[in-house]
C-alpha cells in the first residue's frame, strides 16, 4: 500500500496507526496464500468459457421474454452452461427465486414426501431453513413438517460429519430419503466442508442407500474449489446468484442443478407440475445472468482474498478467527469470535461504513424474518443482500461471532476491514 493511501485512509477515516501496523504485517503474511488462489481462478474460468462456448451462446440468447415466457431460448440456454459447469444431467437457472433459501426450499419440497425423512448430517441448518423444515414453534406454515415430512439431525463430532453415525442412522430408519449436506458454515462455529470431505459423506451414504438423494446446499461454495460437489457424487445442489455465482452482476435469483429427475421435481415447486421450467419470462436478466457467471470465478477469487486477510490481520488483533488464513477453504465466510456485544457491533457498523452505497446508514440488530436472533447485517451493496459484495453479519447471541463475507475486489474488501477493525481497537 503506498504512503499516500497510507494517509489518506487516516485522514478521511480516522483509521488508527495501530491498525495500519497490522496491516503491514498481515498483507506480507498472506502473499503465498494468495498465488494459491490464481491457479483455482484460471482453471475455473476456462471451465466457465468453454461452457458459454460449447452451447454457442450469442447476442440472441440476452432475450426479453414475457407473459409465460414459452421459448425463451436464452433461459433455457443458460441452464445447459450450468449443467456443463456442474457436470451434471439438468440445471435450473431463474430470476423467480428470491434467494438461495428459496432455491433450497423448493429443491426439498419437491423431492419430499409424506412419511420421507430428511437427515441433516450437519448439525443445525442455517437459520431460514428452520421454517422451511418445520424445526420451530410456528405452527401451520406450510413446512416440511406440516406436509408430513420427517426430519432428524445428527450432531457433529468435533466440527466434522459423523459418518459412522450417519450410516448406522440410515440403516436404522428405512424412510431416509434425503440426506442433507451443508457445505457452508452458516453461524456455525466450523470450517465450510471440503469437497474431498464431501465426496466422502455421499460415498458413505449410498454405501447404505444407493437411491438415496445427497443434497447439498452449495452457497458461498462455488468456484472455491475446482471441483464442484456433482463432481463427487452429489445428486442435486442449490444457491443463490447473489453469491458467488452471480459474480456481482446478477441481480436476483438461485439455481437448482443435479440428476435431471430431482431438478424437474423441483421444477414443479418453482411453479407447477406439469409446467415446472418451461414457463417463465425473464425481464431482461439474461445478459446479466450469462455476465456475471462469466466474471464469478475471478470475482469470488477477491472475495476469497478479502476473506483471508481478515482472518490474518484480525488474527494479529488479538481475535480468534475461523478458517485460520493457512486453512484450505470451501466458501468465501470468514468468522470472527469476539465474545463481546459491543466490539460485534461496531465490527459490523464499520464494514457498513466502508460500503460504496449507504456508507452513512447506521446498521442496528432488528428482528429479521427468517431469523430466531436478532440479527445485524452490513450490506452496502449496488445489489439489495448481495453477499459476493462485501457484506457481514451476526446473530445477537454468544459467543457474539461475527461473519463476513464478499468484496467485488480485493482492494474494497481490505479497505472496508480496516476502517472495521479500527472501529473496535
């Protein structure tokens, strides 16, 4: 970093000498992990290219589509590049989805039914899952529950997946049909899950049930790796294109990929059976859609870089932090344990300040729907949620863990971390 910017970042944002000493030290620290990320990157945009491609996208496919959107051969064009990309049978690409939870959210009502157990071999979901399976006290719904179907939850052993458990469960209760895998931390204290780990869960599971569905909710995962979970065996993934995927240009929406027969049902929860994807107009998104998934291999590589100096530099501050900045990582969330309400909050206040949009807004915990905690969130983002952006957010609750995530470049999300971190030392 130059003096000038050195003096500029203590001048427009009072960020102390202290914190800038830790940042001298931390971006050395981090150089070596950073070459790792440029060998991921370039792989997973040739992948990405030859994709676009092989399907011989072209101007015609930024189509404009309306009423029921029959025909629309950009729609259906791009979920072919997914299926490609994930090397699966069947992708489903929309706009519809209003975000990753909803994409899950259909991906499981459509492949469940009454009597069918789900098993979470994770621990506890994300918190908006809850409602979707039916685990709060809210009554009547329309979770998984209320429509019969069962759920059991196997606790984790060490931050690692039982699989011993989890085999001798699946062998016990015959009416598992789905085994749910999340790859991401959520607000969890643990490492996102490696694919190598996950391969080993699926090949675990159809060890006892061939037919099983592996699910896997993929989220802040993508192009983290050069394999994605279908590679290993996952029969059906979903996220959200405000994540990684959507390389800060998508401006809405989640994708569903897998065996063709698990994503057509899923299809039908998006609309209906019988129409499922093949209706659905697209409001211009499509150059967009096609834009963003082009750049996401090197935006998440940013995002990923962001992710690794924080964990360094707020290491040096005296934090503990999850990954550590050596670990090999599968998602693009870094937690921060603060053990303190206040040094959370002005953590997440300061992210909010470094944002380009709404830089002057106040961020204040508030009951969020879909949330059990009150929960405070940082998102000065060009997209409304987009967390590929720089973004954080916490769960008012102990140990008061802190999780960012995003940065469109590295440049940003170092920038935003440190007039983050100066406001808590």
């Amino acid at each position: 970093m130059l003096d000038i910017t050195k003096e500029y970042l203590q001048k427009k944002y009072k960020i102390n000498s202290k914190t800038i000493g830790l940042y001298d030290i931390a971006i050395k620290d981090v150089q070596s992990e950073f070459e790792k990320l440029d060998e991921v990157r370039e792989y997973n945009q040739l992948k990405v290219l030859t994709a676009l491609q092989d399907e011989r996208i072209s101007e015609s496919h930024f189509t404009n589509s309306s009423g029921y959107g029959y025909g629309d051969i950009g729609r259906d064009s791009l979920d072919k590049v997914y299926a490609r990309i994930f090397n699966c049978e069947s992708a489903l690409v929309r706009p519809h989805f209003v975000n990753g939870t909803h994409a899950i959210g259909a991906a499981l009502f459509g492949n469940l039914r009454p009597n069918d157990t789900m098993l979470s071999v994770c621990g506890t979901p994300y918190d908006t899952l809850h409602n979707i399976i039916g685990i709060t006290n809210k009554k009547d719904i329309g979770s998984l529950k209320d429509f019969g179907v069962k759920y059991k939850q196997l606790e984790l052993n060490n931050s690692k997946v039982d699989i011993d458990l989890m085999k001798k469960t699946m062998i016990s209760d015959k009416s598992i049909k789905l085994v749910h895998i999340q790859r991401s931390t959520g607000y969890g204290w643990r490492k996102a899950l490696l694919i190598s780990e996950i391969e080993e869960i699926i090949k675990a599971a159809k060890s006892i049930n061939p037919n099983v569905i592996c699910f896997v909710d993929n989220c802040y995962g993508e192009f983290i790796e050069t394999t994605e979970p279908t590679d290993v065996g996952a029969d059906l993934v979903a996220g959200s294109l405000i994540k990684n995927i959507g390389g800060g240009i998508a401006p809405t929406g989640g994708y569903i990929a897998g065996k063709e027969e698990y994503v057509v049902q899923a299809s039908y929860r998006l609309t209906i059976p019988g129409i499922g994807g093949e209706c659905g107009s697209t409001f211009g998104v499509m150059r967009s859609l096609f834009q963003g998934l082009f750049l996401a291999p090197h935006v998440t590589m940013e995002a990923l870089k962001g992710a690794i100096f924080c964990a360094r530099i707020m290491e040096l501050a005296g934090f503990d932090v999850l990954p550590k900045y050596t670990d090999k990582r599968s998602d693009i969330i870094q937690a921060i344990k603060f053990g303190n309400k206040e040094m959370l909050i002005n953590f997440i206040k300061g992210i909010q300040a470094g944002s380009p949009i709404d830089s002057f807004a106040q961020c204040e915990p508030w009951d969020m729907p879909g949330y059990e905690d009150k929960v405070i969130m940082a998102a000065g983002a060009f997209i409304q949620g987009a967390s590929i952006e720089l973004s954080a957010d916490a769960p008012i609750r102990e140990p008061y863990i802190a999780y960012l995530q995003g940065g469109l470049t590295f440049d940003h999300a170092k920038i935003g971390i440190l007039i983050a971190l100066s406001k808590v030392i």
